[in-house]
C-alpha cells in the first residue's frame, strides 16, 4: 500500500530530518539496483553490507523517502528524498510491515512453510485464490525476516488474500514471521532434513515450523499433511480447526487414480465427498501432494472446487523447481537445482524416475548443504540408495558429492558415475554423453550455493 512519511514516522517512531510528513511513498526497498523512483529506500545493515554506503544512489534514482540510521557525506544538505533517522533501519521496516498489516483487517492470511515444496504450493495456491479475489503473494523467496516484511509492506486493504510464504533456518525465526503475518490459516508442507546445521534434527525442524500453527488464533485452520508422520501427531494437539490431506482415506482432501506416466500428469482430487479430475502440467508425484497442500487450503476457504481445479490446471512450475526443458533433439532437462537436503532429494528423484520409465535416466547431483556434522553420512546414504535404483548414469560436481561415490560404490552401483571439481569439465563430460545416447531424461538437483542452473543452462543452449 501507499505509505506517507507521516505513516512511516507513526510506524517507526523515527524523526523527520527533512521532508514533508504528507508525501507518499509507492514501494518498500532494500536493494538501490531495483529502487524506482517514488520508492522508500530502507538502508539496511548487516555483516557484510551496508545501504548507508548507497544513500546517495538512492537519492540520485529519486527515492522519495530514506530511512536510514546515520547521515552520509555524500548525501546533499538538501535532498530531493525525504529523510527519516531511526534507531535500527530493519527493525523499522518490520514495524512498517505490521503497520501495513494492521490496516488489513478483511484480508485472510495464509502461513506456509515446510521443508520441501513450500514456494510450489504458494504458487499453485496463488493461482486458485486469485480465481476467488484480489490474492497478494510472496514474490520469488522473500520468505525470511527481511523478505516477509517487504512482500507485507505490498498489502492493501482491499486484498481478499495473502498468501505468505515463511522460511526458518534457526531457533525463533517463526516467532518473528507470525508475529509480522499473524496468519488465519497455518500450512507445513512436511519435515525434513533441512537446516540440521542449526535445528539439530528433523524433531528440531517441527517444534520451530509449528510455532505457526500454535499462534492461530482460536476460529483460525491450520491444515495438516497426514502422510508427515510427524505432522500426522499434531492433529489432536492444536486449539484450532483443522482440515487434513493427503494419499490417504482418512484425509479430507485426497488424491486418487495418479497417472505420472506418459505425461501431463492426472489424477482425482478429492474434497471431502466431491471427484474432480485434475490434468497437472509438472513432473512427478511428488507435485501432487503439492497440490492437495494448496487444494486444501483454498478448501478450507470455501473456495469452489471449479476455481480449485482451474487453478491446480493453470499451475506452471517456477524456474529451478522440476522445470522442464526439452531439447530439439528431444532430450529432457529437468531443473529442480534450486535447493536440496535430504528429504527433498529424494522426493525429487523419486518423482523424476517415475516420470520417465520409458528412456535413458541420468542424474547430475550436487551437496547438500548446512546438513552440520551429519553432511557425510547424508550424502553417503543418498549415494547408497541411488545405487539400489535404475539409473544409467550419474554425474557428480561439489566437496561432499566425494561421500555419494563412496555410497554408489560400497552399494555396487553398475552404471557410469563421473565427479567433477569443475562445471566446464561438468559439461564438457555430459555433452559427450548427450552425443553418444539418444533422448535421455536428465534431473539436476543440489543446493542452490552450487549454481548448479548454470549446467542445466549451458547444455539447454548447446547445438543438438
């Protein structure tokens, strides 16, 4: 929403320097590459950066107000942006958040986090509420204590939804998310290996996520994932309304009759005692418990099953997450390279292998990363199961995929498996494979520090 300098006074409790209380401002920035003019520029400060060494960029690109916590020599004696001095410049931009929320009182806030699958079932469910009405939702992963504030700072008053999605990495992350969103409706997609590095364990992982769905209020829903063993046990424990899902007669959004093979993807969902075939544009089986998530929560909303369905069908999969790419020599490329930890690797290789029954299937597999002391054994386990499965050939690149060889190795893999400390040579090797076997399905997954997009990419443009 529009905020005027005097709304971000009252927010903050800063102090004008100079400016006009009456101004308004159109966006929240952090990020002096992306500031457009009229935008209020938050100058944040962390470990390794500084917005206080941009203010005057911001000012050049015609910020109309900058919060910021010192003046800068560099800033005129007066400037075209209005100026606010505040204490601490990120804890103004939460309290700028929670202004913002505080004058939506009609909208209905979702609350969705999880190990795996969370920025899939945003977008599944964005696209069926905003069937439904006006539907804001968190852009690319603006999911964190930063990110969540500015994808706030966008709600009007006249939104019917929000859909926000909500990423922890250590203890009381959630706290500060749910006390910025203050969510009707609370979502975990599942518990994984994610964070270990931090949260200790997957036991770790539930008590920090369902913080979200503990702070429901009393007429809030929280929905619930019955194939999570560990989500399953929530059900009796909340104060809250729940609705259930899952591949599982007890749930009361369900799919059945799933057809992953020969694509697109089908099945029946069902609500409660409602069938609705479902044609879904995306790979593997594991996108199906994607869309019951998002299927059950716009059920939960009252929203139609013709709005649901029309949503789940008009679902395109986000870049790096089981993107599909089919080359003119009709080798498939599929992308999922935007995060891995164990539970999501082998939900993603799973899905991938039952896709593609019917061709040549290669693996190119990157670390995992922030697994803490454990990272070894992970790795080695995964290299260990792959070794079990029908794979011809797998590629390795990353420190920690020196663990997977050892699991394919002690497993006796039969297949080729090559490792690389180098993309070049990465690509190089693939390309060389491409050549030599026709219409190979290839999946791409590792920790996004890895880049490993960049593979996927370089071998998508190559002449076939």
């Amino acid at each position: 929403m529009k905020l005027s300098v005097r709304d971000i006074l009252r927010a903050t409790k800063g102090r004008l320097i100079s400016g006009f209380p009456a101004t308004l401002c159109e966006h929240a920035s952090i990020d002096t590459r992306t500031l457009k003019p009229g935008d209020v520029f938050f100058a944040l400060q962390g470990p390794r950066f500084d917005g206080h060494h941009f203010l005057h960029i911001a000012a050049q690109k015609r910020a109309q107000a900058i919060v910021l916590h010192r003046l800068d020599p560099s800033i005129d004696s007066d400037p075209a942006s209005d100026l606010i001095e505040v204490p601490d410049t990120l804890k103004a931009l939460q309290d700028v958040a929670r202004y913002v929320r505080a004058q939506a009182g009609k909208t209905k806030i979702i609350g969705l986090t999880g190990s795996n699958g969370k920025t899939t079932t945003k977008e599944m469910l964005a696209q069926i509420l905003r069937r439904a009405g006006k539907t804001l939702a968190t852009r690319g992963n603006l999911n964190n204590h930063i990110g969540l504030p500015l994808v706030l700072s966008e709600l009007e008053p006249d939104h019917d939804y929000a859909v926000l999605e909500m990423g922890t990495s250590k203890k009381g992350d959630m706290d500060l998310l749910v006390d910025l969103a203050q969510p009707h409706i609370g979502l975990i997609t599942n518990v994984g290996k994610d964070h270990l590095e931090f949260l200790g364990t997957p036991d770790g992982v539930l008590q920090e996520n369902r913080r979200l769905l503990d702070a429901l209020p009393k007429n809030g829903t929280a929905v619930i994932n019955l194939e999570d063993p560990l989500l399953k046990r929530l059900v009796k424990g909340l104060s809250c309304k729940t609705v259930t899902y899952g591949r599982v007669l007890e749930a009361q959004v369900r799919a059945e009759n799933i057809v992953p093979y020969p694509a697109p993807l089908r099945f029946v969902l069902v609500l409660e005692k409602e069938r609705c075939p479902v044609t879904l544009h995306a790979v593997g089986e594991v996108q199906v418990l994607n869309a019951m998530a998002a299927a059950a929560v716009a059920h939960a909303l009252g929203i139609s099953s013709k709005d649901i369905v029309a949503g789940l069908e008009s679902f395109k999969p986000a870049a790096m997450r089981m993107e599909v790419l089919v080359r003119s020599d009709n080798t498939v490329l599929v992308n999922d390279a935007y995060n891995a930890n164990p539970s999501s690797m082998h939900a993603s290789i799973e899905s991938f292998s039952h896709s593609y029954p019917d061709r040549p299937r290669w693996l190119v597999l990157g670390d995992m990363r922030e697994l803490g002391k454990i990272a070894r054994q992970e790795h080695e386990d995964l290299g260990r199961w792959i070794g079990s499965q029908a794979f011809e050939r797998v590629f390795l690149y990353g420190r920690d995929t020196r663990f997977i060889l050892q699991g394919l190795t002690a497993q006796g893999y039969k297949g080729t498996v090559e490792r690389y400390r180098k993309k070049r040579y990465l690509i190089d090797a693939i390309k060389r494979s491409l050549n030599a076997v026709p219409k190979p399905a290839v999946l791409f997954k590792a920790s996004r520090s890895l880049q490993l997009d960049q593979v996927s990419h370089a071998l998508s443009s190559l002449p076939s």
